[in-house]
C-alpha cells in the first residue's frame, strides 16, 4: 500500500533549464538542416549550371569567374566567423526570455499582490532589448553579405554582356547568344553562399547537441548489493549531514553545509524566500541534483549508496501544481503497470477520501 500510495503522487521531478533550447536544436537537427542541404545542392547545381552555358558561349568569361569565385570565398569566410559567434548569442540571449515569462506566468497572484507587474515587464523589456542587439547584429551581417554577394553578380553579368556584344557578326547563332542571356539573368553567387552560411549557423544546433550526449548519466537504478528491505522507510527519519549542492562546477554553493535532523512521523515546514535552495533541498533529497559533499540518511540509509529506483518508489512528493502526462488516468496513475485495477481503486479513493 506505501509503495502504491507513493508511485500515485510521485512526480518526476525536473528542471526547465535549457528544455526550449534542446528542443529548437532537435528540431534544426531534424527539419531545418536537411532542407538546408537540399538547398545548397540545387543551388549549386545552378550555379554550375548556368556558368557552363555562359562559358560555353563565351570563354573569356572564366577570366573574371575565377578572380569573383575566390572573392566570394574570402567574403563568406570573413562573414561567417561573425555570423556564428552571433548566432550563438542569440541562442544564448532567447532562452531567459522564455524562461522570465514562464515564471512570471507561474508567478503572476505573488506579482500582482505585491504591485511589481512593472518591475518585472522592465526585466522582460530588457530581455527582449539584450536578445534584439544580437539579432539586429545578425541581420546586418547578412545583408552586408548579400548586398557584396549581388554586386559581384552584376558585374560577372554585365561582363560577360559586353564579352558577348563584342564578338563579330556571324561566330555566334542569336538562339544560342538568346539562350546565354537568359540563363545570364538567373547567374548569382549569392545562392550558394547563402546557402552554405545558413548551413554552417544551423551547425550549431549539432554543436549544442553534442554537448547535451557528454552530460555525464545518473546515477544507476539498482545497486544489487545496497537494497533496501521491503518496508523501508518505516518511520521517515531523516538525517542531513554537512550537504552541499551546486547545480554546476562552475557555479556557486546553493546549499552550503547543511546539517539537521527531521524526525520520522512528525510534520516539518521548511520556510525560507525565493532563491533560498527549499526546492534544491527536495531535488537533493530525491537524488535529482548529486551533492558536491555531504550525506542524507533515511533510517540509517545513505541515499547515495542505494539505486535511484529504489529511493524514488519509496518516497512521495506532491506538487505544487497538478500535472497530468499523455495518456490515461491509469497511466498517470500505475506508469509502470505494476498493480491490479483493484489496488488502483482501492489507493484511489483512500486519496480522494482524504482529501475531502
């Protein structure tokens, strides 16, 4: 019956950082980058294309498609040490905006009670203002880019017209110089690259990807050798010794050498203000954060010597808002599909009888 009591208000606890980064670099990885490719490929292919029909008419125009082709190159390769460095700002610079609107959202009762609704569009006015410096940069580049880009084909054109009006009466059919001309009118080496550069920003996404496969993993689920007994926690003592957490190697202490003691059966309040570690110390407790030093013992247990699954079916949390997963209330309720629809019932109303 705990074990079930738990499994039903048990809530996988997680943090939102960096959830809408990962998902706009997975979607890049999987929709935008393949198009891109795609892109460049026909691109490419009529770039070549249309350079051959006009070199085929006239080969004096290679004299001034060499030179214009390494200048492109040096451009795109002096554009696109910028571009990325500002592409990777503007990723940097977009997530705290969305994250400062979730928690205003979340937090709106406590905002509008307390009278900073314009303290906190100020904050979100200089979010906004900090991602669109970045952003203006980035489109100024790229228009820098194209503007050089189109000018380079003007030129290439315009020479290649006046290769063409030079040659003598007679050496060239009019079709054929018609035809030149035409496939003339859509020569630009802006296409290609354009489409490389854009390629090349998009690479970033698999670059921030590559980052989340090195996170190192949690801890296992089982450790064979540490299992609890069936009825543990029995009495719910729980012991904190010298605990300290920090949610990088990089950042400050959140939590810095905490030591007390909770005793089982007895109901405890943990107060504090926003930012005072409550919910790291809860993170702590369910093993979704491991402490940088310190130890937690339930019952003379040290949760970080048992599995994960072990520690995390024995507990309960209830969350401060509802949240229900895709699926059925069964599922919500038994995800791992371990109890009858009997002891499902039978949790249920004892949880509902309780509530009311």
């Amino acid at each position: 019956m705990h074990i079930l009591c738990s499994n039903v208000i048990f809530l996988f606890y997680s943090t939102w950082k960096d959830s809408k980064s990962a998902s706009t670099d997975q979607n890049a990885l999987d929709t935008t980058i393949p198009i891109q490719i795609e892109e460049l490929l026909m691109s490419l292919i009529r770039f070549l294309g249309t350079m051959a029909v006009m070199s085929q008419v006239e080969w004096k125009i290679l004299i001034v498609f060499i030179p214009m082709t390494v200048t492109c190159i040096w451009y795109q390769k002096y554009y696109i040490c910028a571009s990325r460095e500002l592409a990777r700002l503007c990723g940097v610079c977009q997530a705290p905006i969305v994250q400062h609107f979730a928690e205003s959202i979340l937090g709106s009762t406590t905002i509008r009670c307390f009278n900073q609704e314009e303290r906190f569009m100020d904050t979100n006015f200089k979010l906004v203002d900090a991602y669109s410096r970045p952003k203006f940069h980035f489109s100024s580049a790229m228009e820098w880019l194209c503007f050089r880009m189109d000018m380079l084909a003007t030129i290439t054109y315009a020479t290649f017209l006046v290769f063409l009006i030079s040659m003598p009466t007679g050496m060239l059919s009019p079709g054929v110089a018609g035809l030149a001309v035409t496939y003339g009118l859509g020569f630009s080496m802006h296409g290609v690259i354009w489409d490389l550069t854009v390629l090349e920003n998009n690479i970033i996404s698999v670059e921030r990807i590559l980052q989340y496969s090195y996170i190192p993993s949690e801890a296992p689920l089982l450790v064979e050798e540490n299992r609890p007994g069936h009825e543990w926690p029995s009495q719910g003592k729980v012991e904190i010794v010298d605990l300290q957490v920090q949610y990088g190697p990089h950042l400050p202490l959140v939590l810095r050498g905490v030591t007390c003691t909770f005793p089982g059966g007895m109901k405890i309040g943990i107060v504090g203000r926003m930012g005072s570690g409550k919910s790291t110390l809860v993170q702590t407790l369910f093993r979704m954060l491991e402490p940088t030093a310190g130890q937690i013992w339930i019952d003379g247990i040290n949760i970080f010597n048992i599995g994960l699954h072990d520690l995390q079916s024995r507990l309960s949390i209830i969350p401060q808002d509802p949240t229900m997963f895709g699926g059925t209330l069964r599922s919500n309720l038994d995800p791992l599909e371990e109890y009858t629809d009997e002891e499902i019932w039978e949790v249920s109303f004892f949880f509902f009888f309780f509530l009311i």
